[in-house]
C-alpha cells in the first residue's frame, strides 16, 4: 500500500465545481485543486480531461493524485468531457474533433485565471492518456509538457477494438457496452440544478451505441488515423514521459513514441496492470507522484531535477514465474537504456523446424516440411484477457492444456539465461483452404517441470497480411509469407528453461472467429521463423537510482456499503459441443461521505461457441449502474449481443433508465452490418 502524504509545502484549497464556458454557448464543469496562496503567488496548471463524471466515477482516484500536486505548487484541474459527468452536450464518440476543440478552448481558459502562471501540463490513463497526445499535436501554446499512461499512438493498432486487424472480442463489445452505460448517466443536480433531467433524456437518446460504428470501419481508415498521433509524429514539439505496464495492454506504443519523437521523451514500463503506476498491480508499485512532480517541476518551473540526465528507457526486466491468474507482485529488476532504439538490443533467429514426427524451434532451419492445423473454436479462453486491471482471474495462467491445442514448435533448454527486450515477430509461410483466415501465436517459457508461462501473443487476419487499409481475400491453396507481429515484452528466460511457440487458427476470446472453419498450411524451416529481441546485461543497471516509495494524497472518506466479487468461469457442454465463457463482476456499493452520494456497478459477459461453428458465435453483455442520494435515485441499464452470419454482423444494444423504481427511459438499437474482409 502506498504511504499517505499529508505534509505538503503549500496548504491546499479546492473548489468542487466551477464552468469552463465554451464559444459555442456550452460549458464544462471542472473541480480544481490550488495552492491555498495562488491568487497572490500563481502557479503553473495540471490538466486531467475525461469523460469519467468528475463527481463520482475518477473520485476516489482523484482525491489520490490532484491534492498531492497542489500540495507541490501546481494548479490541478480535473474536467468532464463534453457529454459527460457535469458538463454540457452529447459525447457521440471517443476522441472526436469537438474533444480536441474543447480541449485547446479549456487550456486557454487555465492560462488565463489569475492563480496561473500560463504555463499548462496535461496528464492522464488510458483515454486520458490519449487526448493529451491528440492536443499536444494540436500544439496549444500553453501547453507546455505531456505525461501519457496506458495510451497508444495508433488508435487502429492497439486499443480496445482491433488488433492485426481481428476484431478483438474481449473487448469491443464489453468497453462499446460500458460507454453506452456512461453516457446515459445524468448530471448532478446540485450543480446542474432543474436542468438535471431534461440533460439526462437528451443524452439517453442522442448517444449511439459505439459499437456501430466501429464495427463499421473494419480497416484502418480515415476514421482510426484521425487521433492516432503515430501518423505525424513531429506534430508533437513539447516534451512528453510515456508509461506503461507488462500486465496491460497499451506497451508497444511507449517504444514507437520514443523512436518517432525527436523531443524531450523518457518512458517507462513496470510490471502493473491498467492502473496508475503508484498504486500498482502487479508490484512493485513506485513513488511516481514524486517522479511526476520531478518532471513538472523541470518543465513548468524551469527547476533542474535532474530527471533529463536519466537514461530514456526504464522498464522492469519480469524474471520466470510459476504461471498463475494473478501475481500480488512481479519478481524482476529495473533496467534501462540511454536511446530508444537500443543498439544493445539485437534479433536472434529460432526456426520452426518439423520433420512430421517432432516439431522444434532451432538455432539453424530444418529442411521444408509441410504441416497441415486446423484449430478448435473455443480455442484461447484460457489465455488470459486483453488489458488486466489488477484482479485475480486475468492473466494468463498456465498455458498447457491451451499448447495442447495449438501447434507448436518448442527449443532445447537454453544454456545461459537470456533477457529479451522489444517486439518479438513471427514470419510464417503458409496456405489457408479459405479465403478469410486468420493466425494467433504466443511465446511461452516452458519450465524443466513443463509449466507453460505465457509472455506475449499476436493476432493477425490473414486478408490483412499486406496491409491494414486495403485487406484483401486469400487465394485457397495459394502460399504467402507473412509477417505476425507479438505484443512488446521484457523478460529473462532462465537457464535450462525453453522458448515455445503456439500457433492455432482460432482466438476465441480475442478474435472475432472466420466465417468458416480454416485449415492452414505451414511450411516449416528456412520459410518459419522468430525473431527475438535479446538484450545484453548492462553493468550500469545495477547503479540505477531507485524509484521512492509509493505514496498518494489522503484518500477520499468512503463507506463501504456492499462488498463486491468476481467470477470467472468456463463451461463446457460435451453433449451439445458448446463452450461457454462467463465472466460477472460486481463492484458492490459505496457512499461518497463528501457528497453522500451512493455508487453501485455491475457487468455480466458472455460469449458461446460451438464446435465446428464459427457462426455460432455469440457474445453478450449486460451492464449495471445505480445512484442514490437521499430521493434522488437513478439506475441505467444496457444489454448489448453481437453475432454474425458469413457476411453480416448483428449488434443489438437495449438500454432501460430508472428514476427509483420506475422505468423513464427505453431504447433499442439494431444494426447489420457488412463484414470487410474479417
């Protein structure tokens, strides 16, 4: 647990709720942390801009962060999107133009209060971390520096919705499911006044259901470039600290950005799930509040921190674990690297070798060899979910009932231990009997008593094999070669323990399956190989300055009303051939004793397949959210399927709002919709 700081150098002061008026008549609602003295003595600004409700849903994790950097001197300002929370308007979707617009409006409104000094930083996880890279290309002049978690720069590569082009099932359903649940929340009345209700049924029936929309851009199109600031990166001039963490999934963008940035850029990757690096899990969390006020202070002070005299790249190097579903901490080590790219880090070669009898990942290739897979649609329920948030159930256990399943290609006990840092890639040659298909993979250390551990995997759809933006279909028995890129990872093998890799035609937990069921075929040897980005030991790592002791600002006073729970099961019918997926978490209940507001949450997904009958799959999610304060009593409800057909999906989403107990709100959505090549 981190330590609570209450000793701050300057008294703080906070105002609840003020309104950030925008030149189209709109107004945002902001609550904002100051140094007690301010006024008289200015300060630079924090920004934190989300769609999350200000009020009630960052709250907790809010009064953890904001007090602590206005107890450094910084202004720190927590605003609702357009849409959300408090503030005015719709939020039609993520990261839209009138985000960004609003956004540029918003940094000009901080630099001219007289508590600020004009210059702004911008931070924030997740959604956050996106926009404060989307402004910073829009280069605002106050902005002055940028700290991204848990972002990415290509918006089409690595987010919740497609990854190598498959659409991902864990999580674009689920997440388009949550948002439809949180835009139809209403404003707080005691800021909002009256208004509160006319507020709440305009957005109940304007916001779509996103889910809609994406599934309607199936490849990389104009619509994922628009925010992916990976398309320009000079279009950022400002100085930014990108964070990520191996239990998440937002990492292969920390290493692009500090490649195709020429600014001021430091990074850093932990052992942490999708949760701010000092309350991190898996552990070890660090004081990166205090690594945060080190990098405003040098960027918006003008103080020499010493913190850009530090190597660029700091990531915790995982050591091999007993594989399990949840790790309290991570054994490991910090390392780092001056640059990024590293010219320490250098690509060694493993073969996919097969002689019919035994198949090997070797140093040198086998001759060509021709192996036939066809994979199981339940395939990849046990292997892990997208993006971990710290509970048990989500990482990937052990991998060897699903090795089982795939085929696979594992090395002789590795003679020295070996440390990989980067993207590990697959090239494969091979031939589909369909003409859409696609390939999953992982990398596993296989330990001497046969635990599988899973490092990293890779999705691709096989139409996309030559680019995401013009898929194209496979010519049935036609040989390609192509190229599978795995997720980026740091990690030591042990000596004597072995690299494995799995390959299988089917992903059901990520992968959105074929239309029909695929046979591929490998031509193993010179024509299949990994590449693994090995790092060699730096003396230096050893003499790293070590991070502080996490700690936080006093928490938010809080009364636990209800206990929550999590369940995570997978059923399997061996009369009817049907796998079932369920996972129900309930978030239990709180009372926000500032506001005496009551917080309740809950979400059920599942998703069934049958075997043999990739169009049998079917997903569904029902979502929860309640609110009560003395009579003001609201609750929301969603309830969102998708299925398809060999050329159509088909996306229903309902959506149902209570005022206590009486039903005020209705509304169905339907879709069909093409499939693009997927």
């Amino acid at each position: 647990m981190p330590k609570i700081r209450k000793d701050f150098p300057h008294a703080i002061r906070e105002i609840e709720n003020t309104w950030i008026p925008i030149s189209d008549g709109a107004r945002l609602a902001a609550r904002i942390w100051l140094p007690q003295d301010a006024e008289e003595n200015p300060v630079p600004a924090l920004l934190e801009y989300l769609p999350y409700r200000k009020g009630d849903g960052t709250a907790i994790r809010d009064a953890q962060r904001h007090p602590y950097f206005a107890g450094h001197g910084y202004a720190s300002i927590r605003v609702d999107i357009r849409g959300s929370g408090d503030s005015d308007g719709i939020l039609y979707d993520e990261y839209l133009p009138q985000e960004q617009d609003d956004a540029l409006e918003v940094l000009a409104w901080i630099a001219a209060q007289p508590w600020c000094t004009g210059d702004v930083g911008i931070f924030g996880k997740s959604w956050g971390g996106f926009n404060a890279l989307q402004i910073a290309a829009r280069r605002p002049p106050q902005l002055r520096a940028v700290i991204a978690m848990h972002f990415t720069d290509d918006r089409y590569a690595d987010d919740v919705h497609y990854m190598g082009g498959c659409l991902l099932t864990s999580q674009a359903l689920p997440w388009a499911s949550i948002m439809l649940a949180y835009n139809a929340t209403p404003p707080d009345p005691r800021f909002v006044g009256e208004r509160w209700r006319e507020m709440w049924l305009a957005r109940m029936e304007q916001t779509p259901p996103y889910i809609e929309t994406w599934l309607r851009h199936q490849r990389r199109d104009e619509y994922w470039k628009h925010g992916s600031v990976g398309e320009d990166y000079g279009a950022i001039d400002i100085p930014v600290y990108a964070v990520g963490g191996w239990a998440d999934a937002y990492n292969n963008s920390v290493p692009r950005l500090l490649a195709g940035l020429s600014g001021p850029r430091k990074g850093i990757i932990g052992p942490w799930s999708h949760n701010f690096p000092e309350v991190g899990v898996p552990g070890p969390a660090i004081g990166f509040l205090q690594e945060s006020v080190r990098w405003w202070d040098h960027w918006l002070k003008g103080h020499d921190t010493g913190i850009m005299d530090e190597p660029m790249l700091r990531v915790w190097m995982q050591d091999a674990v007993r594989p399990a579903t949840f790790h309290k901490e991570r054994p490991g080590r910090w390392v780092a690297e001056l640059t990024w790219p590293s010219p320490r880090v250098e690509e060694r070669v493993y073969y996919l070798n097969s002689d019919g009898a035994a198949n090997i990942l070797g140093e040198t290739p086998a001759p060509v060899y021709e192996l036939h897979f066809a994979g199981l649609q339940q395939h990849g329920f046990e292997t892990g979910d997208w993006g971990a948030h710290g509970v048990p159930g989500e990482i990937a256990g052990d991998q060897r009932a699903s090795d089982g399943q795939c085929l696979t290609f594992t090395s002789a006990p590795m003679p020295e231990p070996l440390e990989m840092l980067g993207r590990p890639e697959l090239q494969l040659t091979l031939a589909a009997d369909r003409p859409q298909a696609l390939v999953a993979a992982r990398l596993c250390d296989v330990a001497p008593t046969g635990e599988s551990t899973q490092i990293t995997w890779g999705l691709l759809n096989l139409t996309h094999r030559e680019s995401h933006e013009h898929p194209t279909s496979l010519v049935p028995g036609e040989c390609y070669t192509v190229n599978v890129p795995l997720n980026v990872m740091a990690y030591r093998l042990p000596q004597g323990h072995r690299w494995r890799v799995s390959i299988s035609s089917t992903q059901a937990r990520h992968a959105w399956p074929s239309p029909e069921p695929v046979t591929l075929t490998f031509f193993t040897g010179n024509a299949c190989r990994l590449r693994l980005p090995l790092r060699s030991p730096r003396p230096e790592d050893e003499t790293l300055t070590p991070f502080e002791p996490a700690e936080v600002s006093p928490p938010l006073a809080v009364e636990q009303l209800r206990s929550g729970s999590r369940q995570k099961t997978i059923r399997r019918d061996e009369v009817q051939g049907r796998t079932e997926l369920h996972v129900q978490t309930d978030e239990g209940s709180v009372r926000l004793l500032d506001n005496c507001l009551e917080l309740g949450a809950s979400i059920a997904e599942t998703f069934t397949i049958h075997d043999d009958a990739p169009l049998s799959a079917q997903q569904h999610v029902r979502q929860r959210l309640a609110y009560r304060r003395d009579d003001w009593a609201f609750s929301v409800e969603t309830d969102s399927k998708l299925t398809s057909d060999a050329t159509h999906f088909f996306v229903t989403n309902t959506l149902d709002a209570y005022e206590g107990q009486k039903r005020v709100f209705s509304k169905c959505w339907t879709a069909k919709i093409a499939r693009d090549e997927l």
